[in-house]
C-alpha cells in the first residue's frame, strides 16, 4: 500500500489536524457519487472538514489520492 506524503517528524500529524481516515472516508464517497473525472478536491476537502490546503499538503493530486484508496482496498 502506498502512504501519503508526510511532513511530519515520525509521521505525526499536529494537533488539530484532519485525521487520515476522515479524508479517505470523504474522499471514498466523493469518488462513489461522482467517479474520477467529476470528483472534486474541494468538495473532498470541505466534507472531510479541512481546508483543500491540508488536502494537499497530504496528496500531491486527485491521482494521488485516488491510487491511495485502490491501494487501501
């Protein structure tokens, strides 16, 4: 499986940061409702509770994140 990228000294997130899975579970069923091509980073972002900054600080791209969730499976 493939991680996402990670900024942080031993892989953990600051505190208050969205949690990893939050923004897999969002991400899961904004790619379910609306497949690759119409999902959205913003709406991703928004229903995961972060900011499309924290999205990507975390997944370079869509294709990113997508691969990660095929690879989770």
């Amino acid at each position: 499986m493939q991680q996402p990228r990670t900024r942080w000294p031993g892989g953990t997130p600051p505190r208050g940061t969205v949690a990893e899975g939050t923004l897999a579970d969002a991400a899961r069923e904004e790619f379910l409702a609306y497949g690759y091509m119409n999902a959205s980073m913003r709406r991703i972002a928004a229903a995961a509770g972060c900011t499309t900054g924290t999205l990507y600080y975390r997944f370079r791209d869509k294709g990113e994140l997508f691969r990660y969730l095929v690879d989770d499976a």
